[in-house]
C-alpha cells in the first residue's frame, strides 16, 4: 500500500466488509409483528464481528493532521504509538502506518477518519484478526455524525385521503400503502383501538384485523407497522384526528414507461411503488407481514431493480446479509433452493454492474456455499434435502419424494455461475465444470419422461408426476435443446390440465420462460388479465399472491389466517422486468452493460416512450407508430429490429421505420 495513490476523495464510514448488511440484516429479520407479538425469523441468524482493525500505510510529502471517530472503544496506532479516539492526531512527513483498533459488544464496529489526506477513502483494510479485506463502507453513511447503527429514514406525513363514518366507527383511507407510524390527536376520547389493515376489509374486522393495539392515548408509543387504512371502533370523526408518517429511504427512480395502453402504464407505475416500498435497505418480501429477507424474492427484486431503481446499494447489502459470516451453520431462510438462488443471484448482480471488486469479496463465501452443497449430493450428483432442509420450490402440489428435478436444475446453474465467475476472477473451475456436465446428463437421464414429454417431479416416486416448476427452470437455464423446449411448450407450459401457478413468484418464472421461448403475446395477456385484476380488485400495490376465483374476505387469506397475505409484495413487481427486457428488448451482453443490446418486440403498442437505466447511463426508445428512436447514454449497444443490427452511438439518436 506504500506509495499508493488514491483518487476517490470521499468520506464515510468504514467497517469490516459485509459487516454492516449483517447487523442490519440482523435486526430487519426481528422486525416482524403478529397479532400483537413479536416473531424473529426461524433460522439461525450471524450478527457482524465485535472487534475489528483497520490498517493503512502513507508516505506524506508533509506533516498533517486528522481525528478518527468511531462507535466502539479503541485507540489509534501511528507508527507504534498509542492514541485516543476522537483527538486531533499528528504524523510528520514520511512513511506512517496508522493502525486503528476499535470493539463493539453492543453494536458495529466502524470508524470515520477526518483528515486532509489522511481519511476513511479508499485504500483502508480492514481485519477480523482472521482475515483482512478491503474495508467496506455505504454511500448512506458519510459524515462524521451519523452511526452506521442506526438507521436515517426519511418521513413524509400523510393526511387520509378519505373519512368515513362507517360501523359505529370511523375509518380513514390513505388511498395508497403506507410504512411508517401514526399519530392521533384525540378530541373526545381518552383512548381508543387501532385496526390496521392492507384492505379495507381487514380494518373493519375488529376481531381479526392482523394488526390492532387497544387503550390508545396520547401517551401511548405506536409502533411502525404497514396499512392503508386505519379503523377506530366506537368512534366518531370528530373524536379524532390521524395522520400517517410514512418512512423511507429515498431511491432514484431512473426508468420511465408511458404507453398508450393506460393499464400497462398502471400496472408499471404499482409495480414500481410496490418494489420500491420492499427495498430501503433491503429487498424484503412484504412490508406488513413477514418484513423478513428471504433470498428467493431477493434474487428476483434485483432483475426487477434492474429495469427501474438500478440500486446496486440494496442489492450487494442483500446478498451480503443473506449469506452471513463464512460459516455454514443451514440453507439460507432454511431453504435448499434459496441457497441455490443466492449463488445465482451473484452471477446477476455481476452481469448487470460489472462489479469485480465485490466478486472478489464475495466469491470466497460462493465458493463454501457450493461446497456445502455437494457435501448433500449423492452418486448421481442430485441434490437432496436433509432433517430441517425445507425444499420450497413453491407454493404448489408437488411430489418431493427423494430428489427433486426443480433443486437439480438450480444446482447445474449453481455450477456454470461457479465456472462463469470463476473464470473472471482466474480461479480453477474444472471440477465445477465435471459436476456440472455429468448433473445434466442425470438430469435428462432421470427426471425426462419422454411419455410426457416433459420433466417429471420424483423418479423415486414412480408417479411421474408433471408440475411446471422443474419444466420452468429448464427453459430459463438452457438446459435442455430446442426439441425438448417445444416439447415444454406444448407438454405443460400451454397445457391448462398441468396445475396452474397461483404465486406472482412463480409467475414471475413462468413469464420469463414464455418470453424467452417467444410467446410474448401470452404474456403481455397475462400481465393485462393478472395483475390488472388485482388493479380491479382495488391494488395499490402488488399481492403475494391472486386467485381470480376468490373474491370478498377470501381474496385476503393465506397461510391459515384470514388477513396473512402480503397485499405489498417485492416478487409482485415483475412486469417491469418482463416489460423492460423483452418487449423493450433491452439487456446486457458484457458484465456492466460494456455492451448491451436493445431489440424491441413492440406490436401492443402503438405509441410508447421509454427510459431504462443501464450501468453508467440510461437508454431512450420512443415509439410513434411505425417509427422507433433509440437513444443511449453511452458507446457500446446494439439496435435489433429483425434481421438488422445498427450500432448505438452515445448521446445521438438513432431512428428506424418498423412494421
């Protein structure tokens, strides 16, 4: 490090890497509520480490001076010289190596260095006395004043949109999702009941509501909870005045789709504030219920993310959190396919950002992950599911006797993102690549059917059961040759006697799968009829889950509790991906959007304009008629439009006659 120069002049916090996501991942999983109780996640949870160096070497032109502060107890080492925290320190031309100790029983480790030239940029490293890294640090946190312990959200209060008197109470609509805390101002009672609810339903069921707190006065503290509206029984309006404070974390919302298909538009537009409401710090499942980060919905916020926030922030801190220290005590949230899906989702934050640095951080914590898993493989390389693994997949009828075709298709996936990111960071791949060659032949030798012409769920079974899950992943992952895919197609993908997916989850694979077999038109019918139908049924956000056949108190049940669906899910959020990577066409071809290629599929449309992020810039298409303009931020993309390609050149509009 000696000699080193430093170009970033930015300021901030630092602590050891992964650290921060770990501890706040920690306590984001004990923020879930349920009727009235607390209820910590139900897997083993790592916090961040207690005591932590970090270490950095300077050779000065001339003298300078600089304060380190820090949240913990400590000191600071100049060249083998003991000093206090929180003094203004000195350093005399020359080398020195400035070595800074601080522990935390109760909390982060981190420190703010204050300095001309000595300060926490880049350059630090930071040890857990068992390994040393690059220290970490997140653009939320870079004044001296903050504590990277706490979290700085921002409130907006919001008056109800409406007001009603209604069963002898009174209930106030918001008119949109809120996160945050109330405040009341009572007029004419000492106290009154809350009844929370995501539906107007919930809130008037006094018994049920998932949410209620009794004996509220002005005294009484409210905790932050998730609604739209808000029930006081027995109650008049002018007993009592509500305002929500909503709390956030500001994002920048870099996409832009205005059609003239007024539904889609809608449907963006939720889909957006539903993703948005599930990602502060974190991409959580759903901000009433759960709040928990589960690595399934995580992997698909970020493609989500991708096409809008293009947040790489919340992405790389979920990732982080999800994995935890290097130890492997269980599957990640429990979950055998989780676990698959954090491996993979590495390999999609690295093709959308190009962001070598964190591979080399987190490629380590891969890496023992794999390990992990072919520790549970048997002689066939399948993967199978030990006493307290759960095999999730989804919410569906699925036979899980023995091996599971959906988990072995995720693992032959695991393999090739080992190969695919291992070769980018030069390390060996061969046996990656062995397991992941013979776990296909098994796959296709043992789970094909060629009676169905489909995957089947078990072999082990004998049932030859069909379900689309196993089927799904096939198609996504390329597993399978052109003939087989058709064979998909027909065999359970269009087939209405295969069960059908209920979860937006799932739908999420199934869509991505149509779209790349091609069958855009079933899509974009899918998303009118989909989620516009929760848009009929009053969204304004997008549900865990919809069931066009349920309507009433039974739209809202899941779980065996009448009001346990999530009415404000991240997975819920997909027709921004499905919009903006195959009917815009946009997507990269090298790591970091270094090259990227926009081929629009746009035939539903007759006038759109649209801006989609990408890694260092954006991209521009308008549509008006039977001509298309693409405008993109930055060298390196490729216009498609049938059979012609035509170079991208930054900042000049580029326009084509179509149809």
């Amino acid at each position: 490090m000696k000699g080193r120069k430093y170009m970033d002049p930015t300021k901030y916090w630092m602590w050891y890497p992964g650290d921060f996501s770990i501890h706040q991942g920690m306590q984001q999983n004990f923020a879930r509520e349920e009727r009235g109780m607390g209820w910590p996640a139900y897997w083993y949870i790592d916090d961040c480490n207690r005591n932590v160096k970090f270490t950095r070497s300077y050779q000065l032109d001339q003298p300078t001076e600089f304060t380190v502060y820090a949240h913990g107890v400590g000191y600071v080492d100049i060249n083998g010289v003991k000093h206090q925290l929180g003094k203004t320190l000195h350093c005399d031309s020359g080398e020195n190596v400035i070595t800074i100790f601080v522990g935390n029983p109760q909390g982060l480790p981190c420190v703010f260095v204050d300095g001309e030239i000595i300060k926490s940029d880049g350059g630090w490293e930071a040890s857990n006395f068992v390994s040393s890294l690059p220290a970490g640090h997140d653009p939320l946190f870079t004044t001296k004043t903050q504590n990277p312990n706490m979290i700085e959200f921002q409130k907006k209060a919001i008056k109800p949109k409406k007001i009603t008197e209604v069963q002898a109470g009174v209930l106030f609509d918001f008119g949109r999702a809120v996160n945050g805390r109330l405040k009341l101002n009572l007029h004419h009672k000492k106290a009154v009941t809350i009844c929370y609810g995501e539906s107007k339903t919930e809130a008037l069921d006094v018994q049920m509501c998932y949410y209620k707190q009794e004996a509220v006065d002005k005294e009484t503290p409210i905790r932050k909870r998730a609604f739209r509206y808000i029930f006081i029984p027995d109650a008049k309006q002018r007993d009592v005045d509500v305002t929500a404070v909503h709390e956030y974390i500001p994002k920048n919302n870099r996409s832009v789709f205005r059609s003239d298909q007024q539904l889609i538009n809608r449907i963006w537009d939720v889909s957006t504030e539903t993703l948005n409401l599930c990602s502060d710090i974190f991409f959580i499942d759903g901000i009433k219920r759960d709040r928990w980060i589960w690595a399934g919905d995580a992997y698909q916020a970020n493609f989500i993310n991708q096409y809008s926030f293009f947040n790489e922030d919340i992405d790389k801190r979920t990732l982080l959190t999800l994995r935890g220290q290097d130890d492997i005590k269980q599957h990640i949230n429990t979950i055998v396919d989780y676990s698959m899906l954090w491996v993979i989702g590495v390999l999609n934050h690295y093709e959308m950002t190009g962001d070598i640095d964190f591979l080399k951080i987190v490629y380590p914590k891969m890496k023992s992950m794999v390990d992990y898993f072919m520790r549970q493989t048997n002689d066939k390389g399948f993967i199978y599911g030990r006493p307290n693994d759960w095999i999730f997949v989804d919410w569906s009828e699925m036979d899980k006797q023995g091996t599971v075709a959906a988990e072995q298709a995720l693992l032959i996936q695991v393999y090739k993102t080992m190969v695919t990111c291992g070769s980018v960071l030069k390390q060996p791949i061969n046996d990656y690549q062995k397991r992941h060659d013979q776990l296909l032949d098994n796959f296709i030798a043992y789970f094909w059917s060629d009676s169905k012409g489909a995957f089947i769920d078990s072999y082990e079974s004998g049932k030859n059961h069909v379900t689309r899950h196993a089927n799904i992943f096939a198609i996504l992952f390329d597993l399978v040759d052109d003939d087989k895919k058709q064979l998909i197609l027909k065999n359970v993908l269009l087939n209405d006697k295969v069960t059908q997916i209920t979860t937006p989850y799932f739908k999420f694979f199934e869509q991505d799968a149509l779209c790349k077999l091609g069958l855009r038109d079933n899509v974009y019918k899918v998303i009118l009829d989909y989620w516009g139908g929760m848009l009929d049924k009053g969204a304004v956000t997008f549900w865990e889950e919809y069931d066009p056949t349920k309507s009433g108190k039974d739209m809202y049940e899941m779980y065996g509790d009448p009001y346990g669906k999530s009415l404000c899910h991240a997975w819920g959020a997909s027709p921004i991906y499905l919009l903006g990577r195959y009917f815009v066409g946009l997507y990269p071809t090298r790591p970091g959007y270094r090259e990227f290629n926009v081929e629009p599929k746009l035939k539903q449309f007759r006038t759109l304009h649209t801006v989609l992020p990408i890694k260092g810039g954006e991209v521009t298409l308008d549509k008006d008629g039977d001509r298309l303009s693409v405008t993109a931020s930055k060298d390196g993309g490729s216009l498609i439009v049938g059979s012609n390609e035509y170079p991208l050149v930054a900042g000049r509009e580029l326009s084509v006659q179509i149809g």
